[in-house]
C-alpha cells in the first residue's frame, strides 16, 4: 500500500473529519478540549511524509518567556516540534520517512500533534496574550457577555479574582 494510500485508509477508519485538496495532501481537522480544533496537514513529498498544524498566532507580549515555554516542550515531544513563521506565529511541523508511514505512525503523529497542540494553548495564550484577555473579560462583564469561553483564564482575568 502506498504511504498516501496508508493515510486515507488511517483517517478513514479513525472517522476524523478532513478534506484531500491534492492526490498527495491531506488538511485534517482534529477536535481537541482547550484548543477546539487543530487543523493539520498531511502531505506526501517525494521522501518525507511533512506533517505540519497552526498552533497560535504571534503573541502580543512577553516573546521571550513564550518562546522559553516552546522550547522547553520541545525537548519532551515525539515527531513533531514547535516552530515560528516568519511573521511569528506557531505551528508543530514534523517530518517522517515515507518508508516510515504506517497506519500506526500516522496516528501516533496526529495523537501528538493533538496533544502538543492542545496542552499547550492555554498556557500560550496566558503568557502570550494576558492582556488581551483581560480586556476582552471587562469588555464582556460591561456589556453583559458571557465569558464562558474565556473561563480558563478567571483567575487572572476577572478583576476580583
């Protein structure tokens, strides 16, 4: 079976929601807890399977301690690392041997590509974008919004908190 083969039969079985734009590349969209969904590319090249997932865009504020916390994970994770763009903003990119690309592989990778991506949103987002969340929280409490979404963020957000 051939390594695009392997992964349309992978993402078939698995029942994950994704879209085949090209013979060689698929976009699948991965539903996660913190970070709702995480989309992520699979594209076959000539050698490498190239697996690549937009994580958060460029922080507002305290670069350095947000690139510290990337760093860090990265030296704990399995086939896919954190990167930047070069306007700044994060994915996880990884890339495999097409001899490699096994049904089991396949999974592996987007289960840590999941779980990269969803653990780390919310401790990105506090150290990256703080400020913005408490003013998106005033914003709402002045309005009479709801802040349910932004509930990870209370202890810091909420101004009596």
């Amino acid at each position: 079976m051939s390594p695009v083969d392997t992964i349309r039969a992978t993402l078939d079985e698995s029942g994950l929601e994704y879209e085949q734009p090209e013979p060689n590349a698929f976009f699948v969209k991965l539903p996660g807890q913190h970070k709702l969904a995480t989309n992520c590319w699979l594209v076959a090249g000539q050698h490498a399977l190239l697996v690549e997932a937009f994580v958060v865009r460029k922080p507002d504020e305290n670069l350095e301690e947000f690139q510290r916390f990337l760093l860090r994970r990265n030296s704990r994770m399995y086939g896919v690392a954190f990167s930047t763009d070069p306007a700044g903003d994060v994915y996880l990119v990884g890339r495999l041997p097409l001899h490699s690309v096994t049904a089991e592989e396949v999974d592996r990778l987007l289960g840590c590509v999941l779980q990269y991506a969803d653990e780390s949103f919310d401790p990105l987002l506090e150290i990256g974008f703080a400020s913005s969340i408490r003013r998106e929280w005033e914003w709402r409490q002045k309005r009479g919004e709801s802040t349910a979404n932004l509930q990870a963020f209370a202890r810091f957000a909420q101004p009596d908190a």
